[in-house]
C-alpha cells in the first residue's frame, strides 16, 4: 500500500520523518534550466527520461522548459505520464506480450506514443496490436551501440528491421534507438568521447543505409547525462534522452569533466534524509536508511552534511557509519542527507518526494509510477 | 501509486504479467511447517520476522502453526501487521523521534507490543512517551553480539540499561535482544556454531548478571534462519526470529548444513517471474527484470528454469543472461523463475504477492508494508 508521506506542506526539513527523499528545490530548478541552456543552438531535441523521476509532476517541469516529451521504459511508467498530462512519450525499449501490447496501444488514443523493436517477430506483433486497437503506431528500431543489451546490430540487420516497419500497415518506421548505456559512466572525457563517437559512427551510417534504401529515418534518438554534448554536437543525433541530470547522483558526480576535474555540469539535489539511530560506540553512527531505503549498485551513499564520515555497511534497514572524534558531532535523533549512489533505483523505493526550499518543505510529488514495472 | 496486481485468481501461471513477484505455494507451506517441526521439544517459542514477507496474511499463517506473534523492524510495518490481526509484534531495533515514539505507543492501545533499546536517553524518551499515551512498554534491551550494529555491549552496560527501564514508571523490562546477524551467513556450519557459541555465552552471562541484580529477564530473543537450531538447544534463547526460513533464498541456499552439503533444511519458494524480452545473439537473452525488480546486494539471482543460464548482468530494468547452445530454449515471451539473491529487499520492490499452485493462481496477498521505511 502506499504509505502516507513523511511530511507535510510548511513544515521545517527537521520535522520531516525518516527514511525521506528529499529535493533541494532549487539546486533541482538550477539543474533543470541548465540542460536545455547547454544545448541550445545544437538543433537537437530534449526528450528526458522520466525512468529516473518516475513523476509526471516533475516530467510537465521539464516539457516546460523545451522538452518535446519524455522516455519511459515500461508500460506502467507510460501510463503514469500520460495519465499524468504528459502528451508525448516514447518507451526506450522492447514490450513484450500480449496484455502489455495492449495497454501500449490503447495509451496512443489519449497521447502520441512511440516504443521500440529488435526483432522481427515482435514487429509482426506490434503491427497486430496496432491494427486491433485501429492506431498507427511510430516504431524506432534499436541499435545496439556497444552496450550488448537489447538492440539488433548496426548496418544490414537493422535496416532490415527498419523496411519490416515501414511495409507494415499500422506502423510507422520513426528512426533509431541509439542509446549508449555503458558509456555514460566512463569516468574520463576522453573514454566517453571516444565510446561514444563509434556509437555517432554506427548511428550515422545505419541512418545512411536506411536512407538510401528510400526510407526516411528522421529521428536519432539516444544519449544521456554523461555523453549528451557530444551526440548534440554530431549531427547524427537528433534527440536527446537525459535523465539523471535533474537529481545527479553519487556516481555521476565522479564523471570528469574536459579539464579533468569532476563534473560540474550538474550538482546534487536528490538526497536520503536519515536520523541517527544508535550511537553504540564512538566510531560507530548507525542510521535508519539501509537496502531498503537505498540503491547499492553504484556504491554507498555519500554523507553529505558530514563529510568526515562514511557510510561504511548497509544491512537491510540499517546503516553503518563510520566516523572519528573530528566526527562526533553525530548524535541520536540528528537527521542528515545521504547522496544515493545511483538515482533510478533508489527513487524507485519512495512513493513521495519531499521538496525543500531553504528549511521549508514546499512541495510533496507522489512518485506515481513507483513499481511500475510492468 | 499501489499498481494494481500483476494476476487474477484462476489464471494460469504462464498468463501472469511479469516481472512479478510469485510464491510456490505447496514449498511455503513446507517450509511453514519445517521450522516449528525442527524445534518442537526445544522449549523455545517462535517469532518470526516479517521484516523478510512485511505480509499480515503470511504472519497470521505463521501464528496458525504457533509462533507467538512475529518481530519487525520499523514502525509502519508494525502498524501494518497490528492493522492486519495480528495481535502480538516486537520491533527488534530502536525507534527515535517523537512522531515514531507516538504512533508506537499508539498501537500498544490495540495489541502486545515490545520495542528495544541501547542507550539511556533513548530509554527515558521511551519513558515519556508511553506515560503521554498512558501505556506500559514492554522494552528489551539490544545487545551487542558482535556484529557491531546497534546494541549495547555485554555485561556491565547492558545492566545498566534494564535497570533504567525496570526503574522507570511505564516501562517494563522485558529480557535482551541478541540477535547474531553476521552469523547467519557464515557457509560453514562449525563456523557458525562458533560464532553463534560466543553469542549464547555473551547473552547467558548477561542474563545471569541482570538477575542477580533482582532484575527478571524472562526473554532471550534472536536467532535466524542459518543460526536457529544452536540456539533452540542452547539452554539460554527462549525465542526464535527466523524469518527468510518462508521464501529461503540464493544466498541462504549457499549455508553448509553440518554434512558439509548445500542446506536442506528449507526449500525456495519466492520467485521473479521475467519475460525474455530480446535475443540479439544466440548467447544473449534479455530479461525484464533488473535492479528495479530484484535486490543484487547478495549477488545475482539464479536462474531456476534454466540452470545452464547465468545472470549475468543487471541494469535498471533489464537482467542480461548468458546462454551458450544448450540453453536456446528461451526465446523471446519466454517466462522463467529466477530465485532471488536476498529475498527481504526484493519483497520490498513489489506490491502483490502471486500465490501459484501447480500452474494455477491461487492467491493474491497485499505486501502492506511495502515501503513501510517509517
């Protein structure tokens, strides 16, 4: 069930329960103005992944701000965006079934939908669900850009695909998935410049191929908060899917930037608001956010209001600080801010944001496609 | 937003949307049985956690078979057991904060509750806020048995504190919380004999000296799913909180029973249901189950369908497995179990549980304290 959220409209951060997420509203507002201001001029296209927020409110945040729309990757999260206002919404990924085809295609009444293909037979089956539920569905055939996750291969075998789509009726061929997942967290420019100019490279000539054969491609669709200057910059890239760059997280933040320093492009925004809970010895701080407050994937969380401590262990609602006598000042019932290590998965296990402003919290968002999974 | 359930009663299986949460009900109720079978004749009492199902239909299942009432971790899955019937909940940890304080008190109204303690202004805000809602608290005291969490040291500081609580008007001193965790994944089974031998010492002589003080200590309550046989025969535990003994999991799978074979004393009864949603190559499957469907902080799942598959890799929403020749069964709307690799932070990503007989849904239970972190 969905609990009710540990806040209320007015009251300070310090009242806020624990385990919380919270927003900083306005390092949340710096970042979502900064996206589109770095690539204006480029003629590229936002449309942001909403994977990452999960919450219409915040996705109508960005299409007033430039977005054409956003990206999902399951069916639930679309549902949740278009039920939510959003009018444009491309699912970034394969639907496969039955129940889920048709819960794709009755969502094209209400909003523009698209949604991907790497397979033959599964193009066979969003041209039936297309024509039973009387749309036109845009399909984009993903392109495996080094990842090694979904997508088909670049070059022959997509275009393949591609001609499959544009012969189907109830289908429209809408251009390239040609996102580059793994590249993102390559912690050197120079490492994602070169990762990601192969990808401009098998985009590129893919597009080409396709083109040539008579069939237009008008959509290069891919890139992330890592890499999004340089598919701007490519002329190959026409659309440009960030996600992470509203919240950043404690992994992203270890990306460098040209000049080698960490990145800059974006700041912190989204954080585990914690109390302490025990304070068994004086090494020892223990709070009450662990796995199930947390994603691990990318690494612990960050102490952001005591630099000097580290979250060292997480158990399953517990977790283990490690601090020093410079430290101490950590106390039972103090609440702090937690940078997560990766955002998605730890946005996925909150049904609300918290939104602070200054002291104050003066927003709470449902996250509405929390557990949208399928 | 609760998302509505990925099943309906009388489905079969292979029509159950994925990826979804799904119980084996005929290995549940075995492993249901198994526990209190394995200690029948002890003198010990049964408590499981439901911190592992956060499910009132699972616990009242649990009490059915004679455990006295179950433990949990946070306040809200205490409200939500108390609200599901059941009628006896100890919270194994400390809670800090007015707003906790109250609603834990608050419950005491309506069932037997029990909360732990480490420290002794945590014990005097205990104090204060069961006199505010005009209750008795039963409090254990937590102690340290060397996993270096929360708890109080043995000996001397543990008397210290269950003098404070039984001197204090509106609690009342209810025995030790000392509960092993690091043991419980120890492979070996003298290893965790060992461990969990120095944890009956730290305990008994910590009893002993409480009631030598005049101090009543009728509760010894801890123990888990790896550990419980030693301290169901130790003479010193009078309560068991085993919880993951219901699903088991990869990782509980991999305990040593005292033949030095692969535990045989629960069997796997949790499963994530998941699509094969691409096959790019004949060595690559991917599945639509990924860090937001399963937790990975015990490593990967097994592939239960499909041993000779290896999930390989996870990202938000996809798992990629590897498959060589002999495994090019799974094609694409393939559906397939995999047993996760920790079960307790998996349930908390899920809403429903699919109860499964044979190849038919027998039952949908609500996870009501899913998200319950507060």
């Amino acid at each position: 069930m969905t609990p009710r959220p540990p806040a209320e409209i007015g009251m300070s951060l310090d009242e806020v329960d624990t385990p919380a997420l919270i927003i900083d509203l306005d390092a949340f507002e710096r970042n979502l103005q900064r996206l589109p201001e770095r690539i204006a001029g480029r003629g590229v296209r936002l449309r942001p992944h909403a994977k990452t927020h999960k919450c219409p409110v915040i996705a109508l945040q960005q299409i007033a701000r430039g977005a054409v729309g956003v990206c999902v990757q399951k069916v639930g999260e679309a549902e949740a965006m278009v039920h939510g206002g959003v009018a444009d919404v491309l699912v970034t990924n394969e639907i496969v079934g039955r129940q889920k085809l048709r819960r794709l295609m009755a969502l094209a009444h209400l909003a523009r939908l698209g949604v991907c293909a790497d397979d033959a037979g599964q193009i066979d089956a969003l041209a039936a669900a297309a024509a039973e539920a009387g749309v036109t569905m845009p399909v984009y055939v993903e392109v495996n850009m080094g990842g090694n996750r979904c997508g088909v291969e670049p070059g022959a075998p997509a275009l393949a695909l591609a001609r499959q789509v544009a012969d189907s009726p109830h289908l429209a061929f809408a251009g390239l998935q040609a996102y580059h997942g793994s590249a993102q967290h390559l912690r050197g420019w120079e490492e994602r410049r070169a990762a990601i100019a192969e990808a401009i490279a098998k985009a590129g000539s893919t597009r080409e191929l396709i083109e040539r054969d008579g069939i237009s491609c008008p959509v290069v669709t891919g890139a992330g908060t890592g890499s999004f200057e340089l598919e701007a910059a490519s002329g190959v890239y026409t659309e440009l899917q960030c996600g992470s760059y509203i919240f950043m997280d404690a992994d992203y933040g270890r990306n460098l930037d040209p000049d080698g320093a960490p990145t800059r492009a974006f700041e912190p925004s989204l954080f585990v608001w914690a109390t302490v809970m025990s304070r068994p010895t004086t090494e020892r701080a223990i709070v009450d956010a662990g796995l199930k407050a947390l994603a691990f994937d990318s690494g612990p969380p960050v102490v952001w209001d005591e630099p000097a401590a580290t979250y060292e262990r997480a158990s399953d609602e517990h977790g283990r600080l490690a601090v020093t006598g410079a430290t101490n000042r950590l106390f039972i019932g103090d609440k702090i801010r937690l940078v997560p290590g990766h955002c998605d998965p730890t946005v996925n296990l909150y049904d609300w944001y918290v939104g602070i402003r200054g002291n104050r919290v003066e927003a709470i968002w449902p996250i509405t496609a929390r557990g949208a999974g399928y």
